[in-house]
C-alpha cells in the first residue's frame, strides 16, 4: 500500500539557529575583578593646546584641521615643537600624502607652522605659537 505524502511546510521556527552555527551550551565565567582601571585607549593629545591655533588651522580648509591637530600629537611624543613628519602622520590622520604636502602649505602660509622639504626624504616641520 502506498501512503500518501503531506507536502512540508518550511517554518522559521523549525530552524535551530544555535545547531546550526556551531554554538553549544556554555558555562557562565564570572568575570573577574581588578583593581587596575581598564584602558579604552592609549593614545591622546599631549596639552596645552593653543585654541586659537586650531580654529585658524580649521578655518583653512580641507584636511587641514585634522593635520594639524595630528601636529601636535607628534609634539606631545617628541617634546620638541620641531620634529621630521614621516608616513605615520598620513596613517594616524587618515590623509594621502598630496593630502598632507598641502596642509604642510597652507599652515605654512599661515603663519603656523615652518617645513622644510628634503630631497629624498621627510619635512621636518617646526610649530609655531599664534602670531
């Protein structure tokens, strides 16, 4: 005898989405307590910054804000206002490095900062205060 077949229908629900991705039963950990305080990020931006150097530095436009305040990143790591900008600048700002060559100038020609273009190498670059 031939029993007669009842077509399936297909359910979400029926779908064990655990089972199927591999995922088991697991225990519960407790976390674990320390007095050490937990460190979201290590990087910041050595201060004092002067305000008006960074408004005049965004009011020129483009990337510039961003470089500059890149600039004095690199001033709170080197403790000098005079330093070489290498490739890590363009990483840590997320600029190309036409991008930087032209905020270096456009700084430059507002009297913030002072660069010097090495053949073959980095500028070095020195920060200025306000005039």
């Amino acid at each position: 005898m031939h029993t007669p077949t009842i077509p399936y229908t297909f359910s979400i629900a029926d779908i064990d989405l655990d089972k199927e991705l591999g995922r088991g039963k697991f225990k519960t950990i407790e976390p674990q307590t320390s007095n050490k305080p937990k460190l979201t990020s290590r990087l910041f931006i050595k201060g004092p910054i002067p305000f008006d150097w960074l408004q005049k530095a965004n009011s020129l436009g483009g990337s510039t804000g961003i470089v500059g305040i890149g600039l004095w990143f690199y001033v709170g790591i080197s403790g000098s206002k005079y330093f070489k900008v290498d490739s890590k600048l363009d990483r840590f700002t997320g600029v190309s490095r036409q991008t930087r060559q032209s905020a270096l100038q456009r700084l430059q020609s507002a009297g913030l900062i002072k660069y010097w273009n090495r053949h073959g190498g980095y500028p070095l670059v020195e920060v200025l205060a306000i005039p």
